[in-house]
C-alpha cells in the first residue's frame, strides 16, 4: 500500500470536513424548511379564524338564540324566585280543603344556598314554617292537598313533627316547607 503523502492527506481531511459541513447545512436547511412550512399551515389557520370574527353576525338567529335560552330557563325544573304569597295561599288552601285549623305561619326565616343531594351544585333554599290541628285524617286530607297542588317541583316539607293531645283529642303537626330555587 501506497502511504499518503502529507499534502494529499490534508487535502483528503479538507474534503472530508467540507462534505460533513455540507450535510449538516443541508439537514438543517430541510429541518428549517418544514418549520416554515409548519408555521405558514398555523399562520394560515389563525387568518381563517381572524376572518371569522370580521363576520358581521345574524342579529335574528342570536335573538331567537336567547329567546330559546330564556324559554328553557321559565321551564326549568327549579324556578327563578319564589313567591311568599303563592306559598301561603297554596297551605291557606289545603288548610281550608282538608278542615284542619291553620296554627301558626313563619315566613321570617331565611333565604340560604344549600346543595342538592350533594350533587355540589348550589341552589338557594327558601324556607317557611307553619302549624296545623285537627283530626288525624284531616291532617291526611291537608298532605294529599299539598302534594296534589304544590306550585313548584322543588317544593318539600320537611321536619315534621305529628303531637297528639289526648285531652282536646286532636293531632297538631308542625313542619318546615322547603322550595328550591335557581341560585342568583
């Protein structure tokens, strides 16, 4: 074997640097290149969105958007607010359906967020207390009425308490009416 001469071997050292710059400028032009191309597909998309707000919106489609949004939120199951007289006028009238005798009314008692079997959803509770007397099946009489006529879905008695008077030989229940609200 022929030995290289010194200056055929830089010359042989020079190619070889000189072919492995090439390859590294040319992977890295490609790399950069796919970038671009990358970035011009991004630039593209973000024009097309931008284009999109320019667009002058349908006045009537978003009204009757709202107008259906409004509609679902009346005939929601909980209701917007709720109305102390319409919960007074719904016991005065099972207490005067069943005969029973109408003890006490506490509308006093507060307005609280509560959650619903702990679903972590917040509603507003509404909460009044009343008395009735009278025999055990009137009180019957007066619960068939105020569930046969309960002017909200969300409307429930709660804390009952059912006493017997032997000497007057009438029965007196005490309870709490709860109605659920939508929160504010």
């Amino acid at each position: 074997m022929k030995k290289l001469s010194g200056t055929r071997a830089l010359l042989l050292l020079v190619l070889v640097i000189l072919l492995g710059v090439t390859i590294y400028f040319v992977v890295d032009y490609s790399q950069d290149r796919s970038s671009k191309d990358g970035l011009a597909d991004d630039i593209a998309a973000v024009d097309a969105q931008i284009a999109a707000f320019g667009q002058p919106y349908d006045i009537e489609e978003l009204e009757a958007f709202i107008t259906n949004l409004l509609q679902q939120l009346a005939d929601a199951h909980f209701p917007q607010d709720v109305e102390q007289n319409i919960i007074y006028d719904y016991v005065l009238a099972a207490v005067d359906e069943a005969g029973v005798a109408f003890d006490d009314w506490d509308a006093d008692a507060a307005v609280i967020e509560d959650t619903v079997n702990g679903t972590g959803q917040g509603y507003r509770l509404f909460s009044y207390e009343a008395a009735i007397s009278g025999s055990l099946d009137e009180i019957f009489d007066f619960l068939a009425e105020m569930e046969a006529n309960a002017p909200y879905d969300t409307i429930k008695l709660d804390d009952v308490e059912l006493t017997y008077d032997s000497s007057t030989l009438t029965w007196s229940m005490e309870f709490t009416i709860l109605v659920y609200a939508q929160p504010e």
